[in-house]
C-alpha cells in the first residue's frame, strides 16, 4: 500500500497564451523540461518523493478533435510507472490547444472530457488527477484580469470561462471513473482571502470573498450564496447549467487541493481595487475557512518563496508552512499531504506569465541547472524525518491510493471491482 502520508512536488506545465494567442507561455520548454525529463525524474527520487504532479501538454497532445499525439506522454509515463512514481495527473493547466481557442468556448468541456478518457484507457494504472488545475484563477486571470487566453475584462467573460471550466472538470471526472472507478481527484484550487483596507470597502471585500469560492461550489455540488446566485445569472449563466452542477457531484471521490502562496491574501480598496496585502492570516486560517465549507480531506497542493537576497527566505517558508499544515492537522483537518511547486525553478511568474522576458525566478527545489537549492535539501530532510511519523498520527483513514508497481496486485483488481460494483452516485447538494 502506498505511504500515509502524500509528500510531493510538481513539473511546471503552465501554458496560457498571451499577445492575443501569439504567444504561447509553455513553462515545460522555458524550464527545460521537454530536454530533461529523465534527469527531472531523476531528481524526484533523489529528494525521495513518490508523488509528482505531472502533466503532458495539452497543447501538443490534444492536436484536433479526437486526435492525439501521446508521442512524448508515452515516454515520460512509461518512465514514471518503471520508477514506481505515482502522478498526480494534470491534464489542463491554464491553456488550451491554438484549435480549441478559449475557455469561451462552449465546446471545450465535452472534448476536454473524451480526451481525459482516452487518457485513462491509454494508462490505466493512473489513479490520482486535477483535470483542470487551479479553476478559479484560471477564469480570473484570462477572463476578467485580461492576462491570458481570451484576455477580457468583464463579468460575463470570467462567469462563461468558469463554468465552461468546472464543467470540463465534472464531465472529466466522469469520464476517468468510467475506465478507473477508484479514481481520486485531488483538485487543486488557489485559497484566497479579501481584507478590507477601511469600513467603506466591506462590501467588496465581502463580494470578492464569496466569488472565491464559486469553482468549488459549483465542482462539488454545493449550493451558492444568495448573491453569488444572482451574480452567475445576471452574468450568463442559466438555471439549466447550474442544476447540472447540482447535479453531478462526485465529491466522494474528491480530496481537496488547496494552493497557498504569500500573494494570496488582498487588501480590499474602497472602491473595489486591490493589491497584495502579503500574508495576514495565512494557510492554516483560510484553509480552516474552505473546510469549513466543504468538509473534504484536504491536501496542501501548492507552495513556494524565491530564495531571496538572503538565501534562506524559501527555506524559511517552507519551515512556516509545514508548520501551518501540522497545526491545521492537530485541529482535527483530515490534512493527507503537502507540496513544494515545483521541482525546478519557473520562467516569466515575475510578471504572472502576463510577459515573455525569459526571467528566471528561483523558486524550484532545484535552480535549472538541476542543482538543489537549500530549500531542496531541507525538504528532503523533512520528508525523511516525518515520513515515519505522520501515519501513526493520522487523523484520517489511509487512502486508498495503489502504487504503480502494485497496480495488477490481487488486491488492488479486487478493489477496483467493487468500485465497479458502487455506481457514481449524485451525493445530496448541501
């Protein structure tokens, strides 16, 4: 069975476009990635990390409608599953295919999700995904930001980018459980909190901090506020697609992704614009709050710091959050892992990929010429001295996660006949 405990980290494979879909921000390439895979690879074992959030890119793979290029993802997980590394697999990250558009098209969702099933028929001893990364903020920065992909700046964009968005991933979750019925889905979603800067900027503060939580009420079936409601009406959506998301809800196939990073919290204005506050609360209080809401398990999906002038800023957040996640442990949060993202420093995040200057910002375990950073070598270290501690800790029951080299075991086919056996059932909408 698989450890107790989910240590991991992530290939970057970001790919939003920019300069009106000229400009293709493909993180794998500026990381060096599509070259180095083997030797990425090699680094994760290295740190002694058996979880890796990895993708292939849609943008190269999903080449037309039901037309593939599974060239390279051939390669790379054929190469995880010899190693015994278990992908957490991300199969949309910020980007579309140049054929598909924008995440304003209404057809994105239904080829999305045949493309998630020949990807699970083709690899079948693939158990962990986040269809689509990070929803919410992929709506934001590309349909009311204007940074990305459709680059518009209005409520109708970023509410019609959403639901297209969510939908793909309900249909894709579908779809996956179709072929692997014990499929789990840890979906990676940003954890965001509004502060108000004085009493005049309540109200936006309030407005921002229930939008929030919009992709994942709508993923996990939950019925949104009064005001969100009316706000997804007046906005494009209608009754019709919203009881679909009422209506398919697979949160008890769900863990809780959630990404916390120092630019997560915002300082409110008065007359609705923001800025970065930096962090005030921090990840064990807002995380508390999504809990709260959605009483999933929960894995702490996203993190990371530049190394800073001083050099040990990074591993110093990393210090601050694994302390966050122990404590939001001890409080009763059914907390079952934790990420540094990525495993190498990224390219342009300076600028939110919003410009193509080619800046490397140091925030990877490893700088890119694959040489470990300290914060690194003391995640390694952490993982080594809490990997034997954590389960006997545990707050929750084991997940039934299946190592790639255990996915024939007798056990591991008995256990995904009796998921065969338990139809997708629709949980009741709270």
């Amino acid at each position: 069975m698989s450890p107790g405990f989910i240590f991991a980290t992530g290939i970057e494979n970001s790919i939003p476009t920019i300069a009106g879909g000229r400009v293709r921000m493909d993180e794998m390439e500026k990381c060096g990635h599509y070259d180095l895979w083997r030797e990425d690879f090699d680094l994760v074992q290295q740190l002694g990390i058996s979880f890796l959030r990895y993708g292939p890119p849609l943008h190269t793979t999903l080449i037309g409608p039901e037309r593939y290029d599974w060239s390279f993802a051939d390669e790379t997980f054929n190469d995880l599953r010899s190693r015994d590394i278990v992908p957490i697999v991300d199969l949309c990250h910020f980007g579309l295919p140049d054929w598909l558009g924008n995440f304003q098209n209404p057809d994105f969702p239904a080829i999305f999700a045949g493309y998630a099933r020949v990807f699970a028929q083709r690899y079948p001893w693939v158990q962990l995904y986040t269809p689509v990364n990070e929803m919410f903020i992929c709506a934001l920065f590309s349909a009311l930001y204007g940074w990305w992909n459709e680059q518009l700046r209005d409520d109708r964009a970023f509410v019609t980018a959403l639901k297209h968005l969510v939908k793909a991933n309900v249909l894709a979750m579908r779809c996956i459980l179709d072929v692997r019925p014990d499929a789990l889905f840890i979906q990676s979603e940003s954890t965001e909190y509004f502060h108000a800067e004085n009493p005049a900027a309540i109200r936006p503060a309030e407005l921002a901090n229930a939008r929030r939580f919009l992709s994942l009420d709508l993923n996990y079936g939950r019925r949104v506020d009064s005001e969100m409601y009316e706000y997804l009406m007046d906005n494009g959506m209608t009754r019709a697609e919203y009881r679909f998301f009422m209506h398919n809800n697979l949160r008890h196939h769900c863990i809780m992704g959630n990404d916390y990073y120092v630019t997560n919290e915002h300082l409110v204005h008065a007359d609705g614009s923001m800025e970065a506050s930096g962090e005030i609360f921090g990840y064990a209080v807002i995380t508390r709050q999504y809990y709260d809401r959605f009483r999933l398990p929960v894995m702490h999906t996203e993190t990371n710091l530049m190394a800073g002038k001083r050099g040990d800023e990074a591993t110093r957040w990393l210090r601050k959050e694994w302390a966050n996640v122990l404590r939001v442990r001890n409080d009763g949060v059914p907390v079952v892992g934790f990420t540094w993202y990525s495993l190498t420093d990224q390219v342009d995040w300076d600028s939110a990929l919003r410009e193509n200057n080619g800046c490397v910002n140091p925030l990877g375990l490893f700088d890119l010429n694959r040489n470990i950073r300290p914060v690194g070598e003391t995640y390694c270290r952490l993982i080594r001295e809490w990997r034997q501690v954590l389960p006997t800790q545990s707050v929750c029951l084991q997940l039934p996660i299946v190592m790639p080299s255990e996915a024939n075991k007798d056990w591991a086919v008995r256990q995904r006949e009796q998921a065969y056996r338990t139809p997708h059932r629709n949980d009741t909408a709270e």
